[in-house]
C-alpha cells in the first residue's frame, strides 16, 4: 500500500470517528452500525459463501421483531442480509445461468420447486394475499440462501462440518445466558416456556434446535479420527445441550429424539426406507381404525406437565386437562374445518392466525385460547399447509421430506467412506428430529428453524452430487 492509499485509510478513519462521536453524543447510535454493513456488503460482492456461513453464526443471535408495519416480522439481522443474498442469486442467474444442471434434476429439486410453484399458485387465490406472498417471498430467501445456494457452498467439504460448528457455538452462547436467566429462579417450569426470549421465542423452538444438533456434536464426539481436544469440547457441548434440553421442559424435543434413535436402530439392521415406509403407513392404517379405543385410552391420563422428568413424559399423551395439549388440538380441530370448507386452494399460505378464529368451537377452547390470532399458528408443518394450500399444499410438502429420507437412506447404505457416511447418519438424523417436532410445532417461517432444515438438505444433496465417491479413489489405490 503506498503513502497515499495510507493517508486516504486514516483520514477516512479519523473522519469516521469524529461523525460517529458526534452522533454518539445526540444519541443517535444506528451509524455504528454503518462498519458491519460495509462488511456484509464486502462480503456479499466477494465471497458470497463467508457471507452465508457468518448468518448461519448469527442466527441464534437473532432477535425477532413482530408486528412491524404491514403486520410484517422481521428477523434481525439475519433476514435482511438473507433477503440480500436472495436478490444477488437471482440477479446473476438472469446475468448468467450459473446453475448446475445435476442440482435441478435432483429429486430434492424437482420437490422443492413444485412445492414453490404451488405455494405461489394459493398467493394468487388467497383471502390475504399481501400476507401470503410475504409468506413466499419469505420462503424464497431461506430456500435460496440454504439450500440453492448451500449445496453450492458444500461442494467445499470442509463447510459441512464449519455449518454445523457456527450454529453449535452460537447456540451455546445463548443456551448458557438462558441457564443462567433460568437458575436465578430456580428453573422454574412456567418461567422456562419464555427463559430464552428475546433470542428464541419460547421454549418449543428453543428444544427442537437442541434435539436437531445433538446427533451432529455426538458424531465430533466419537469421531476416532478426531483429536482428543476437538472430541473433549464436543463432550462439552454434549452436556451443555443434555442439561438445557431437561431444562427446557420441551416434550416433543425427547419425542424426536426417540424417534431418530429408533431410525438409528433401523438403519444399523440395514432396514431399506420403502419397508420402513410400509410399516409407517400400516401403523396410521391401524390407529385409525382403533382411533375411538386410542383417544378413550388418551383422556384417562390426567398427568399435566411436571418438573419430575417421568410425569413429563407421561404428561405428553395427555388430552384432558393439560392446556398445552387441548390448545393444540382446538388449533388443527379448527385448521381441519378450515380445510373442509376449502380443500383445494385452502386460505392462502400464511394465513391461518388471521382466519381460524371462527372455526374455534367454544367447548374445545382453553384458558390459553385467543381469536386474536396472536398466539402462533396451526401448531403442525403439516395441518398447517392443509388448511393454507389445500390437499396438494401438504403433499407437496411430504413429498420435500420423503425426497429426503429416501436420499439419506440411500446414501447410508451406498457411501463407502466411513466419515461421509457417518455425516450423512448424522444430518439425516438431525433432519428426522425436526420432521417428528414438525408433527406437533412449525417454525419454518422463522431463521432459526429454517437456516438448519434446508441446510441439513442441502448437505445430503451435496454429498450425494459431490462427495458420494469420496474416499473411494484412496482405497482403490
């Protein structure tokens, strides 16, 4: 750098100091912020893929705003570079289609687009279509950002594990101020449903990130090939995220852990998807055969919530008189009459908090009802798009997850690479945490579920496009 590129430095340096002390002393402190914006431009214009990585860290960091003009939320400040990094991708693809065609004709792909085309098809037909295309476009930048792009990122293999690390360091961050906040009143059980606002909005999101990371810090854990300072941190980490999942008092978050064991279980008696898939659906077959003897059985447990980590448990299939429970199940009785009266086209994504108060009916409401509609929604990533796209809504959604197992599976069985291999456990169990939560909470319209989940997709498309032989070539020599 020569003299006068050093002088320029330091007057720009000095000038900026003196306007921001200015500022500082009137109060006005947003032109702090003007150096991290220079730098997210920088790294936007210049290496996109750093860009997407310093989100994933700052994801967790997220405060989430409600109600801004319009009835619009705001994720800050992730979103607004998300947003970002989504018109950059579709400006040079309109400059030069730089897509791999294997990407598109993946079936993951192929899913993902139908499902946009869809969700795109109800904005047009939808009773608040302002709110439903800000439901897509807010879909289009998540999708885009972590799965487009995030394939993309992957082919770098080393980004796989440095996903996983960012959001898993971040998150411990918050996960130890939440302990802290939730000791000083002895973790309480009631407190515990908010402790960790404003980072997480309540307890439910909160444990389903911790049940989706935990397969990925067990496998840092036991890794051999790992040293024994990397697999100490992750034991560290392990305890960390155990003592905050019982603290959380998620119920759903142990309910997806179960699941993903017994899927570990499946996977290691080398059991093919398709007979996993038969099995599941003559288990739905035979529950809904037996569905009266099912919910006689259900309202016979009176167990509510409890700090006894057994009561807990119980508590989970209990339909009489925990709140929680009866909530949820007045919010998809409701989505399922939503549904009734338009099955096609449903309401328009993003619309149910607006639309289901009437179908509430009053003997199936609880003291935690509301017809304001500003107590969550539907409470399922699949009733949800049920009663807002339709019929064709959830298949198309389904269709995305079953793309997925079917890829994970395949690929466990196929990868000779002992590491990828276990990478690809890893992610495809993380991802199976989320779709069991997914049956009882959504939250794919915020960050800090939906950097994770197409992420963790993207990981197995680009191990599958990418990475599948790897190793292959070493051991053949």
């Amino acid at each position: 750098m020569n003299i006068k590129n050093i002088k320029l430095v330091y007057s720009l340096s000095i000038a900026f100091i003196l306007v921001n002390a200015v500022c500082t002393y009137f109060e006005f402190y947003y032109f702090n912020l003007i150096p991290a914006a220079i730098l997210v431009v920088l790294l936007a214009l210049f290496s996109l893929d750093k860009l997407i990585l310093l989100v994933v860290f700052l994801t967790p960091f997220a405060i989430n705003l409600q109600n801004i003009e319009g009835g619009l939320g705001l994720s800050l400040p992730t979103e607004p570079i998300i947003f970002g990094i989504m018109l950059i991708f579709i400006f040079k693809q309109l400059h030069q289609n730089t897509m791999d065609a294997k990407l598109l004709k993946h079936p993951i792909t192929i899913a993902i687009l139908i499902n946009l085309v869809w969700i795109l098809l109800t904005c047009i037909t939808s009773d608040l279509p302002v709110v439903s295309f800000k439901f897509l476009v807010s879909r289009l930048w998540f999708v885009i950002a972590f799965y487009f792009l995030g394939t993309q990122l992957f082919k770098t293999y080393s980004n796989i594990k440095i996903f996983n690390w960012l959001y898993i360091i971040s998150f411990t961050v918050i996960i130890i101020y939440t302990l802290y906040c939730h000791a000083l009143v002895n973790f309480d059980e009631h407190i515990a449903n908010y402790i960790m606002s404003p980072f997480y909005n309540d307890h439910t999101i909160y444990g389903a990130m911790l049940a989706m990371f935990i397969p990925a810090i067990i496998f840092y854990m036991m890794n051999k090939k790992y040293s024994s300072s990397i697999k100490f941190v992750a034991a560290l980490f392990f305890i960390i995220f155990i003592i905050a999942l019982i603290f959380s008092y998620t119920r759903a978050a142990w309910v997806s852990l179960a699941v993903a064991l017994i899927v570990y279980i499946l996977l290691l008696f080398r059991i093919k998807f398709r007979t996993i898939m038969i099995v599941f659906l003559a288990a739905i077959g035979i529950a809904l055969f037996y569905q009266t003897e099912i919910v006689m059985s259900l309202e016979r447990n009176r167990q509510d919530a409890s700090q006894d980590f057994d009561k807990h448990i119980q508590s989970i299939s209990n339909i009489s008189t925990d709140a929680s429970n009866l909530e949820r199940i007045n919010r998809w009785n409701a989505a399922f009459r939503m549904f009734a009266e338009r099955p096609v086209f449903g309401w328009g994504p993003g619309t149910y908090s607006f639309e289901y108060a009437p179908f509430q009916h009053a003997h199936e409401k609880t003291i935690i009802s509301t017809n304001m509609g500003d107590k969550g929604n539907a409470h399922s990533e699949y009733i949800g798009p049920l009663c807002e796209s339709g019929v064709l809504g959830v298949l198309t959604f389904v269709a995305i997850i079953l793309c997925v197992l079917s890829t994970g599976f395949r690929l466990y069985f196929t990868v000779k690479d002992n590491e990828t291999k276990k990478i690809v456990l890893v992610t495809l169990l993380g991802f199976i945490t989320y779709i069991v939560h997914g049956g009882l909470n959504d939250f794919l319209d915020t960050d800090k579920a939906s950097v994770p989940f197409w992420g963790f997709i993207a990981m197995l498309v680009a191990i599958d496009l990418y990475h599948k032989h790897r190793g292959e070539e070493t051991s053949a020599n």
